[in-house]
C-alpha cells in the first residue's frame, strides 16, 4: 500500500495525478471552452491571443503550437481535454493514439486489429 505522499508511477505512462491537474490547469481550462463554438472560431482566428487568454505557459503555448499531444501531456495537459483541441487540428483519438505510442498511424492502427483478432 502507497503512503498518502507517495507518487504512483506506471513506467512510460505520465500519471495525471492533482501535480499534473494544477500543472495543467490553463491548457486544460482552454480545451474545456472548445465545447462552444465561438470559441474554437476564436481560437483558430488568432491562436496566439487566444492561449494568452486562457495564459497558457510558455511550455504549453510551445507544445499547443507544435500540435504536440505527448509535449502537452508533459505540460499537464489531460487527454480528455486535449481531445478538443486535437479535434480543432483534424486529429481523432487514432492520431492520439498514434503520437503517444511513437508509431505511425498505420501502425497503430494495425496495433489495433491485431489486438481484436488476439494476435
């Protein structure tokens, strides 16, 4: 059993734990307000002001215009969350997928199949 100050790891997985919630908070405030139509249309129109709205760091604004989903995650991003704003690029779940295991999208997506047929 973990103490209540204990860290939980899983190896190669970011844990989002209440650190990464308070690290996160910004970039996370932002996806959550692309539920709204006006404000995914005022991000697109000026992407710059629109992070300084929401005063995203300067490692969030970093990952947001690289289109980093991992680079976010480290920055506290939640993909949930980032699920929005990855939908504002063009991207679904099977692109996030595909930069957070490092492969292509073709092979994740055959990763996938693979898995249904027990292979």
């Amino acid at each position: 059993m973990q103490s209540a100050t204990a860290k939980r790891t899983i190896a190669g997985t970011p844990v989002f734990d209440g650190d990464a919630a308070k690290k996160g908070y910004a970039i996370n405030a932002m996806c959550f307000s692309f539920n709204e139509k006006e404000n995914r249309e005022a991000f697109l129109a000026d992407e710059e002001a629109y992070c300084a709205k929401f005063r995203l760091t300067p490692e969030q604004r970093e990952a947001v215009k690289a289109r980093n989903v991992l680079a976010m995650i480290a920055a506290g991003g939640n993909v949930y969350y980032l699920a929005k704003l990855a939908g504002i690029f063009g991207l679904n779940v099977q692109d996030l997928g595909a930069q957070q295991t490092g492969m292509s999208v073709a092979e994740f997506k055959q990763k996938l199949l693979d898995q249904a047929k027990g292979i």
